[in-house]
C-alpha cells in the first residue's frame, strides 16, 4: 500500500519533507506522489501552485542539512485533514529554524492532497 495523506497524515508530514527537501528523487515526482497536479497551498497568505511549489524545493535542498518533524496532532475526518506539528531544520551554513504548523486541507478521491492552507510561527 502507497502511503497518502489520507491513509497515514503524520506519515506524509514526515516523510513528505524528508523527501521533498533532502532527498535525491525528482522533485516532481515527490510532489506528485503525495498531491494532486492541481493541488495548491496557501500558507501565510501566499498561493503556491505546483510550479511555485516545484521552484520552492530547488533552493530548499542547498539550505536544509537535516530536517526533524514532530507531529502533534493529525486528524483525517472524510477528505478533511487538520494537523499542528513542528518542522526544525538544521541548515547547511550553521543555525536552527524550527516552525510551529498548523494545516488543513482537502483530500482527493485518490487520497492525495488536493489543497491546503497553513498559518506557521517561528519558534526559539
């Protein structure tokens, strides 16, 4: 079984990260494993589409040279997911960032994600 957001959230939080921003795979293919094509996230106001999403990874993988993501809460309830967790990145220059996320979105029938907003907060 191929894990989605709808059959393992905190997986996806976790692994989706990971993959996206550290690993070696396409970023293309990472995206699409776990979103629709048209899936779209507007996180603190600004509208990523896949293409923003895609030019967003680039860059991410050459400042990230670790990442550990706790998982609060995750909830699934039919095609609407909520979750609050914390993603912490060890940069490639030196120096920590961890940020407190909070997400809800909208699963497809496929149980990928189709869309999400999430609202973060810089923590110490």
């Amino acid at each position: 079984m191929t894990l989605t957001p709808r059959s393992d959230l905190a997986g996806y939080l976790v692994r989706y990260p990971k993959e996206a921003g550290l690993g070696g795979e396409d970023p293309a293919t990472v995206l699409d494993r776990y979103h629709t094509p048209d899936y779209e996230l507007l996180s603190d106001g600004v509208r990523l589409d896949r293409q923003r999403l895609l030019d967003h990874i680039g860059p991410a993988r050459k400042r990230a040279a670790a990442l550990q993501v706790d998982v609060e809460q995750a909830l699934v309830d039919g095609d609407d997911v909520a979750a609050r967790y914390r993603l912490t990145a060890e940069l490639a220059k030196g120096g920590v960032i961890a940020t407190e996320i909070y997400l809800f979105g909208t699963l497809a029938p496929d149980g990928r994600l189709r869309r999400a907003v999430q609202v973060t907060r810089t923590v110490g």
